[in-house]
C-alpha cells in the first residue's frame, strides 16, 4: 500500500489565524529540521508577506518549499521579540538564518567590583564581577584607552594576587600612574572618586566630568586648597587636550559606522567605532550568510544581533537602508534604556566615514576571498597528490612534545576549508607513559581524540597528519584499528633532510614515501597544519613544565611539606603571587616563622638558602 505523504503546509492560514502582537516565528522541515528564525512588529502581516504570492529570492524561495509547519512566540514588546530572535539563532543556528560567528576574543575594558578595583583588558565572556566597556574594534584601541585611565585617574591594573601581597608602590607609582591603593597612599574615598570619574570617561561623559572638575577646582581654589586645585587644573587639561585630538562634524561623538560588502555567498561588514570623539579604528566581520546574497538583508541581521550582545552606541551609521529598521532601532533603544538612531544617506564629514567604511570593507572582502580561494587550491591539490575521491573538508594532525620525557603534551589541531578552526583545537597531557616514548604518547593520544568520537558520534577528519615517521604513523594506525574507525586518510609528516623545510617526506600507511617538494601547493598546506600543531603542543607543553617545575621549587624545600605548601599556594593565589612577596609577607602565612620564609624566599629567586641547621 502506497503511503500518503503529508499534507504541504498552508502558510496563508496559518499567518490568517494570528495576531498582530509582535513575536518571533520558527519555520521547520518536515524532519523537524529548524529552517529560520524571524522576528516581527506585527506576526500576522509578517509570516503572511512570505505566503502572498509577490516574487521571492531564490533562497526564500527554496527555504519555503522545504516548510512543514510553523510556530509563533508572542512577546510583550519589539525588543523582547529582537532578544528572543538572537537567542534562538545562536542556540539553534537554523539553517537559513545570517548568523554573526560567536566570537568571544572581541577585547573590551573591565572595571573590576572590588573595595579597590582595577581596571584592565578583558577578552572572553564576563565572569568577573564588574563593569565592562566595549567592545573595542582591536586590542591597540584598548591599550591607548587604558594609557589614558592611567594617566588620567590612576587606578591600579595589577592582578588581586600581587595587589594583596605589596608592601611598598611598584614602578607604576614611582612614573606617575597608578595611586598605590596596594599600600593605601590614596584615602578610599579619593580612589572610589577616581573610580566614578573613570567610569563616566568611559560611558562618553568627558563633558559633564570635565565641567564637574572645573566646578571642584574653583571650589578647592576658594577654599584655598591649592594644592588640590592645582592636581584637578592638571586634570582638566589633559582632559580637554584629549577631546581636542579627534572630532566628528566638529563635535565629540558615541557612534558607530557600518558598511556591508557581498560577492556570492560571501560577506564583510566593517566597523568603525568612535567614542567621545576618538576613533578607535576598524574590524572586519565576515557574517556566516547560508546563502543569503542581499547585503541590506546581511546588514541589518549584523545590526541586530551585533548590538543585542555588545549594546549599541548612541548613533549608528549605515552605508545603506536596512529592513525592519524602524523596530530594530525601537528594540535596540529599549534594550539600551536609551535612544538609538540608526541613519543612513548622511552628509558632511560623516558621509566620508561611511564611504571609507564601505571602501574597506570591499577592500577586505575581496582579501579574504583571494585567502580562501589559495587555501581552498591548497587542500584540492592534497586531494589530487593523495588520490582521494572526495573533496578534502576537515585535516586534523597531532603531534607531541616533552623536554627529555618531561610534562608530555600531545596537540591536535583542525583545518577546514577556510583555515584553522581554533574552538576546536585540543590538548591532551599524557600520563602513564615511559619518559620520552613518542609512541606510546602518540598512541594515547589518538586513542583518546577517536575513543569519545566513536561513543559519541563525533565528527571524523578526511586527513589525519601525524608528526612524525614510520614509526609515528603506524601507532596512529594501531589506535585507529582498535577503536574501529575507518574512512580516514592517514598520512606521516616526516622530517626532510637537515630537517630542512621543503624537504619533508609524506609517509603512507603502505610504506610508500611522496617528496612533493618546496614548490608542491600540497605540501605548503600540509607544512601550515603541522607548524600550527608544532606550536600548540610546545605552547601547552612550556606552561605544563613550568607549572610543574615551579610547584616542586616547594616540595623541595625542607619544612615544606602538602599543608603549608597548600596554605601558602591558597594565601597568595598561586606560584606568581607567592614569588611576587617579600619574606615578611611569606611569614604571615599560618605555619610559616621567619626563618622558613626565609628559606622560602631564597629558594624561589636562586639566593644562598639558609641552613635549617643553624635554626
């Protein structure tokens, strides 16, 4: 009997039958696959745009041939549905959806919660009590806004670690640029009101604090206070000096500059962000679009996810008119607790900005397609000297490294098409070995990278490179066969003559050798991979070691056994902590007299160590 397939879903009723209260809909494949999420000022005449018969793009097009049915979330407010959209995109990462790559190194300035916080770079989501300032389009942009903290309002930048165990000003004291809360030369109530001055500095207020250190500076003067008066002149002046370096239409600003190149599938969006008048620069985004071709369409889905997570500046300005861009910027203003305009078709010195914007970001697009496109010949030109069938989509390779057998760390490393993939590079310790024996660590590691892979369906490579030699190779072989895995190419990078680079020999599971040589695009692919896994390891490899050599400095130290090396480990935080303190700090720690800080002390930084004898 011949099977009935299912009814084709009828968007037209299913859009009749709601409200006009703004939400988020879902749109699903007939195997429940999540083919886009949107969201909508009005549901009804929303979801019902895609069913009304006008012409569609090719993608809308074929996203609505695969629908099978719809769901809806009404929400109380634009914003709420804008909030919700963002969510559910970057949970569920639906196939047709424009999509921001989560990126979690965008540097941004933390202002620590703390009775005397520090101010610092941050990278990484927030899990340090505070407030943060950003996010900044590179690192040299919050390097020179911390310089002029510094300078300006001289609060500390040291770790908690070193700040409690001080017990004299460092150097940055001594030039000028921190006010040494360590040792409490500054009253608490003169660092807490630094402390606000900065954060307004931060927040775009240099206006309203400059009048306000004016106001407390005459105040000083009348009082007689001149001393005082004299450090808030100085203050001032470097304020204004500031604000006179960089304006916008003859004025400080909070904005943001927009632009959206295409080409294909392919997008760049560039930003050029200016705070209290300061341009801090640009950064590039290439926006992962499955297939979305409308650079207006890429634009305003950057807009709304971009500043949902980073929290939008007063004013943006776009190289072109975004869809929905009266309710992103409604949800965008209610999100923020403030007003956002986005504006487009502008004029004067800020039309020169969204043209320099848009110049660079075709510019930088047309860079990154010509990278992706040498990255994607290299890895056809592996698939041709390899002989593969398929197309080469994922190259993993490991490698170990160890000082004579000490702290072994195996790396693993992944390549796709268009280069690293960072989030999924890995580090294994390895453990349980014989000092110095590449096979067995090899062998362990790759045990343990295809073991969870089998029991958890993970992703397998097309090529696994292994460092190494024949020998190398076939413990990778051995690993693999145990745990069943097939399907993968295996191949041994072995070092060439001299251990000169170009000269490498590719060793086969058949012990057959290949010598691309220096000119093979194959092997400059393959040469990346393994120097990119060469200084994983060696990096994982030095921190292990040193971790380790650092922790036995106490164990060897007579005296020192695990409770006070755990008291003194959990008093300063760490090994750092405890080498940065002086003996009379050491001393403090429960369990410790004068004389074992003494030994300590001399041990850690290599002087002549006391003889426990003469105790």
């Amino acid at each position: 009997m011949k099977q009935e397939s299912p009814p084709a879903f009828d968007g037209k009723a299913f859009a009749a039958a709601l409200s006009t209260a703004p939400g988020v809909y879902r749109m699903y494949a007939a195997d429940d696959t999540l083919l886009y999420v949107g969201k909508a000022g009005a549901l009804r005449k929303r979801v019902g745009s895609y069913f009304n018969g006008s012409p569609k793009s090719t993608r809308i097009m074929m996203m609505l041939s695969q629908v099978a049915r719809m769901d809806v979330t009404v929400t109380r407010t634009e914003a709420e549905a804008l909030l919700l959209e963002n969510q559910l995109i970057k949970s569920l990462a639906p196939r047709y959806n424009v999509s921001l790559r989560d990126d979690k190194t965008y540097p941004q300035v933390l202002l620590t919660r703390e009775q005397w916080p520090r101010i610092a770079l941050h990278r990484g989501p927030r899990a340090v009590p505070g407030r943060y300032y950003g996010p900044y389009p590179g690192v040299g942009a919050v390097r020179e806004t911390l310089n002029l903290m510094h300078k300006l309002f001289k609060l500390r930048s040291c770790e908690d670690s070193v700040f409690r165990n001080r017990s004299r000003p460092c150097l940055q004291y001594q030039i000028g640029r921190c006010s040494a809360p360590c040792v409490e030369l500054v009253p608490q109530q003169d660092y807490d009101e630094s402390v606000r001055q900065a954060a307004m500095f931060l927040e775009g207020k240099s206006d309203q604090l400059a009048d306000e250190l004016v106001q407390s500076m005459q105040q000083a003067s009348d009082a007689l206070q001149f001393e005082r008066a004299a450090r808030l002149r100085d203050l001032v002046a470097s304020l204004r000096s500031m604000q006179n370096r960089q304006y916008v239409d003859g004025r400080a600003a909070d904005l943001d500059v927009l632009a959206c190149a295409t080409q294909g599938a392919s997008a760049c969006v560039m930003l050029l962000a200016f705070r209290d008048g300061r341009n801090l620069g640009t950064r590039a985004f290439f926006p992962r679009t499955n297939g979305e071709d409308s650079a207006e369409e890429v634009l305003a889905a950057f807009v709304s996810q971009y500043y949902i997570e980073h929290g939008p500046p007063p004013e943006v300005l776009l190289d072109r008119e975004i869809p929905d861009a009266q309710m992103i910027e409604a949800a965008l203003g209610a999100s923020a607790e403030r007003k956002v305009a986005l504006k487009w078709n502008v004029r004067g010195e800020r039309a020169g900005y969204v043209e320099l914007a848009s110049r660079n970001a075709q510019i930088t697009l047309v860079a990154e397609m010509d990278s992706r496109g040498a990255q994607h010949a290299r890895s056809e030109a592996v698939r041709d000297m390899l002989g593969l069938a398929e197309p080469v989509k994922r190259v993993e390779c490991f490698d170990i490294s160890h000082t004579m057998g000490e702290a072994t760390v195996a790396s693993c490393v992944v390549f796709d098409a268009a280069g690293p993939v960072r989030a999924q590079y890995r580090r294994y310790n390895i453990t349980g070995i014989e000092p110095g024996d590449d096979y067995a660590a090899m062998h362990q590691a790759i045990d343990r990278r295809f073991r969870r892979a089998v029991e958890e369906g993970g992703v397998l490579p097309d090529v696994l490179l292994i460092d190494g030699g024949a020998g190398q190779l076939a413990q990778a072989q051995a690993a693999l066969a145990d745990l069943g895995v097939e399907g993968v190419m295996l191949v041994g990078v072995a070092k060439g003559v001299e251990r000169r680079a170009g000269h490498e020999a590719l060793v086969l599971p058949d012990g057959r050798e290949i010598r691309p040589g220096a000119a093979s695009p194959a092997l400059q692919f393959i040469q990346q991979v393994r120097d990119e896994a060469h200084r994983f390891a060696i990096t994982g490899h030095r921190g292990r070691r040193q971790k380790a050599r650092m922790t036995s400095k106490l164990e060897d130290i007579p005296g020192i056994g695990p409770r006070r090396r755990a008291n003194l480990l959990k008093h300063f935080g760490g090994m750092a902590g405890l080498k940065a303190a002086g003996e009379a700090e050491i001393a403090r720690v429960e369990g410790i007299n004068d004389a074992l800080a003494a030994r300590i002390y001399a041990n850690l930084h290599g002087l002549s160590v006391p003889d426990p004898a003469a105790e």
